[in-house]
C-alpha cells in the first residue's frame, strides 16, 4: 500500500491539494493509494501518543502506516524547514517499524520561491534516521499558490511534468 501524507494540520493547505493530487494522478496510473492528512490526528497527540502511550485516536493511523509500504511525504515550509507536527506524528509511529526499511519520496512546497529545499533536506535526515529508503528525485515547488488551481490540479506545465515523473519512478522504487 502507498499513503501520501499530508505534512501539516491546517485547515484548507495546499499541501492536502496537493496530496489530493498525487493520489488522483497515482489512481489514473493504476495505483491505489491512501491520503493521511495530519488533521485527522488527535488534538491531544502530544500527551497521548508520546513516549509508548497510544490513543484510540491513533490506532487507525498507526494501522494505516504499517499497512503502508511506500509514503510519499507533501512537506510544507514552516520557519526555513518542515512543520513539527510532521516530527510529532513520525515520533509518534511506533518505532522502528512503522517506517523501517520502507520506500519514501519526497516533495517540499512553499509559498515562496525556494520550494522548502532546506525542509526537505531536514526531513531526509529523519527518514534516513528511521531507516527509509528515499527516492533520489525530490520535487520543490514553489510558489504553490500560484501552481494548483481551485479543483486541486497542477497548472505549471513544467511542474506537471516533474510530479509525473516523480511518480513513475517511485511506482517501479
């Protein structure tokens, strides 16, 4: 199973078009593939899902991931890197094999023009760190307003070429 993950909880980002995105154009490839917003986690993760302790909340999440054997992470830029609510699910997940030796790909966005490069590069760390196998094509696209229309699709000839050429070669990572 492949789970793109939403890297944020805030309501109505761009990073959830975008997931929403990916799976569409994943489904059209013949893919079946799951969305994981962090919205759905539970408002209290911090003191519920920490350090051993887990939520009825959390099950369903933590069954999704692993279920999971490829993730592609949408990774917004919060303050020159990832959100800590993406750190917090993943220290969240049990460890080490919610994620350990599984396949990730990874696409950094921002409403600036770097495309959450520095974010992206962070998050690598971390999924080296959990022993997950990263896609050597991570995608960064900025300006993300400007890319995604308002039904949710890619606008950017240039861009459309990249995420569809990110997906074929992690369909056949």
């Amino acid at each position: 199973m492949l789970t793109i993950i939403a890297g944020t909880n805030r309501p109505g980002s761009s990073t959830l078009k975008l997931a929403v995105y990916y799976q569409k154009k994943l489904n059209e490839k013949g893919v079946e593939a799951k969305v994981l917003s962090l919205e759905e986690l539970p408002d209290n993760l911090l003191k519920t899902d920490l350090y051993g302790k887990r939520s009825e909340g959390f099950k369903p999440l933590q069954k999704l991931v692993n279920a999971s054997e490829k993730f592609i992470f949408i990774i917004p830029e919060y303050n020159g890197s990832f959100p800590g609510v993406l750190k917090a699910f993943v220290d969240a997940c049990d460890f080490p094999g919610s994620f350990y030796d599984k396949k990730a790909a990874l696409v950094g966005i921002s409403s600036g023009k770097y495309g959450n490069i520095r974010g992206v590069d962070h998050f690598t760390g971390v999924c080296n760190y959990v022993n997950m196998h990263v896609l050597s094509l991570k995608l960064h696209i900025p300006f993300i307003r400007k890319e995604i229309d308002t039904n949710g699709n890619l606008t950017e000839t240039d861009t459309i070429g990249f995420t569809n050429e990110q997906m074929d070669r992690f369909i056949k990572f």
